[in-house]
C-alpha cells in the first residue's frame, strides 16, 4: 500500500485546489473536516446529516409526505390542513400498545367525523347537523331552534315535560290521557270546527275546583257558576235567573212549565179553583180553615163550628153528615138569617148543606164575621 504524507495537497501550480479522480473513502472514525465550505455539485448521498440546514434548498419543511411523495400535513399560517386519515396515538410502555388522547383547545372544523366508540363533550357542542342512530345525555339537551320529529312515532319521558310557550297540536290530532289501550281515556282535540272534551273510559267526567265557572268565548260573561257547599246559577246573557238554595230554587223571571205537581198552597196571584178540607176533628170544636174554598164535617156527638184565616169576599160551602147522632152548634161568627141559628139534624147519616161569604176577615181588634145563608137538609 502506497502512502502519501503532506500537510498541505495543492495542484500542480500550487494555486488550486486538487481534483480527486476516482472519488474518495473515509474510513470508520473519520471524515472530511474543516472551517471552510464543502461546494458539492453532484448528489451527496448520506445515511444521515446533522447540524443546521436553514440554507438547504429544495426541502419543503412546511410539508410532511407520504412514501410515495404525496402531502399529508402542510403547515399554513392559520394553522395545518392534514389530508387521509390520521390516528393519534401515545405509546403505552408497559403494555407495548397504543392509545391515547387528542387535545384540541382552540376551535376545529371537522367537515365529516365518524366515531366508532363514545364520544364526550365536557361543555357545548356548536353543530350544524347532527346525524345520530341513537344518543344517551345525562345532562341536559338546549335546542334553540325548532325541534322537529319527522320519524318518531313515540317519545318517552321518565320525568316532567317542560313546554315553556305552551303545546300546540294542530286540527284533528288529539292529546291522549289515560292507560286505554291505543287510545287515551281522556281526549282533547278541535275538528277545525268543534272543541271537544270526550271521556271515552270506564269513569266519569270530573271538574274538581271550588268554583266552577262556564264563561263564553270572549270570557266576558257567565253562564253557569256552581259554588263548593253552596249555590248552582245559572245565566241568561250574564243576568243571573236561577239560584239553588239549601231549601230548594229562586227563579228571577218568568217560569213556564207544562205542569206542575207538588204543594201549591204557598202560590199568590194564581186562581186555582175549588179547595176542599175533609174534617173529623175530635173534641168539642171544629175549626175551618178559610184559605180552603168547600169544608166537609163527618163526625158525631156534640160540637161548635167555628174558624180561622180568610179573605174577604171569598164564598164557602160547609157540608156536614152525622156519623152518629149529633148535635151540631156555630161559633158567633157565622150571622144567618133574621139571626136565627138554623136547627140541623140530628139522626145518623142526615147529610146538611150551609153557603156562607166572609164579610170580615179576622185581625187585630177585628172579630170575623161570616154571612151564612139558610140550611138545607138532605136527610
């Protein structure tokens, strides 16, 4: 081996610098040193390089490319666009797998994002559309939009349902309440021309409050008004006509019926023609009641007729028949004729017959006084 030993290696002329032929090799440990510049035209093929390559060119160190040269990550002044799919992994050192995080803090614009796993979001989620299978939230859900179910048949709520402006279900739809199968025992619904309130269960229609209150449309007026422990009323064009009371009803107006039943005595104003008392009084008195028109004594022994009330004017008829023998007296408001009291008879089964007029009707310092015509007897 030939050996060439000098501190210095200039050309020929001693002006320049050598030309190495046939190339050179640097063995293990050793390399070309200097202070000055290594100028190289042709390919410099190494292993690797170190140290500064800010004067390099034809490196794009925005960019970080694939094995077939293609761009997947470039860096822009806003920030990096990454093209394909990217895993983000931190190696575990005691399992030898990968797995880990991706932490965004600033904002990200994710065009299409598929996620094979759970998703969680810690604060707001600010979407354009969402397109989901199925989702759990255990917190809860903001819509600021409108809401809208296109496919939902049913919606499930374990709690309470909030509708702050109020539930709006359009013409024939109905809200359901109740168990009934398929269908509410409580329903409400509008036609597009009628309301309705239809209990189609197995109970009864209930309004519980303690007063009730049917108004019109324009809420201006009552039409009925039924009172917890008290009064039932009801309306004629917000004019109160009919009141329950604890005895019975007040009419305000005109009642027309097409009959009537029950006890009229306490009527006025009315002509309800002949009123007849059947008397058998025991004891020595018999008093007719003069707010009745024909009065009929069937009695024995010996007795005095006598009476109460009247209306002056008013025309009676007194028929007595003995049942037995009797004698029979009249109190000193009956005046007959000429003042001579009539002589009835006294056989059993005589049948008598006496008309008479009220000519005074009884009251304070006022004694009754009756016109009484003959007697007839009918034995």
């Amino acid at each position: 081996m030939s050996r060439i030993r000098a501190n210095k290696i200039t050309d020929k002329a001693g002006t320049g610098a050598i030309e190495i032929e046939k190339g050179a090799w640097f063995p293990v440990g050793y390399g070309l040193t200097g202070a000055g510049s290594v100028n190289i035209t042709g390919v410099v093929t190494a292993t690797s390089f170190v140290g500064s390559g800010a004067a390099l060119t034809g490196i794009d160190a925005t960019a970080i490319k694939d094995s077939g040269g293609n761009v997947k990550v470039q860096a822009q002044a806003s920030g990096a666009v990454y093209t394909g799919v990217h895993t983000f992994t931190t190696l575990n050192s005691s399992t030898g797998t990968f797995s880990g995080d991706l932490d965004v803090d600033g904002h990200t614009n994710l065009d299409n994002v598929n996620v094979a796993g759970v998703a969680t979001f810690a604060s707001a989620v600010n979407t354009g559309a969402l397109t989901a299978s199925t989702g759990t939230f255990s917190g809860s859900v903001s819509v600021g939009g409108t809401l809208t179910y296109e496919d939902v048949t049913n919606i499930d709520s374990v709690g309470i349902i909030t509708a702050r402006e109020g539930i709006f279900v359009p013409d024939s739809k109905t809200i359901h309440i109740g168990n009934s199968s398929g269908n509410g025992d409580l329903r409400l619904y509008h036609d597009g021309s009628n309301s309705f309130i239809q209990d189609a269960g197995t109970g009864n229609l209930k309004v519980i409050a303690s007063v009730f209150q049917l108004r019109n449309a324009a809420d201006n007026e009552t039409m009925i008004e039924a009172h917890d422990n008290g009064q039932v009323e009801l309306y004629h064009n917000n004019t109160e006509r009919l009141v329950t009371t604890n005895s019975g009803v007040t009419v305000t107006g005109t009642v027309a019926a097409t009959a009537y039943t029950g006890d009229g005595s306490a009527l006025t104003g009315i002509d309800v023609g002949l009123s007849t008392e059947a008397l058998t009084t025991a004891g020595g008195t018999v008093t007719l009641d003069l707010t009745k028109d024909d009065h009929k004594i069937t009695k024995s022994g010996t007795y005095t007729v006598t009476c109460t009330g009247g209306t002056e004017g008013s025309s009676h008829s007194l028929r007595i028949e003995n049942s037995g023998t009797s004698s029979v007296s009249f109190s000193s408001y009956f005046k007959f004729p000429s003042g001579g009291t009539p002589s009835l008879p006294t056989t059993n089964g005589a049948i008598s017959l006496i008309s008479f007029t009220v000519h005074k009707a009884g009251s304070v310092g006022v004694n009754t006084v009756l016109l009484a015509g003959a007697s007839v007897n009918f034995s």
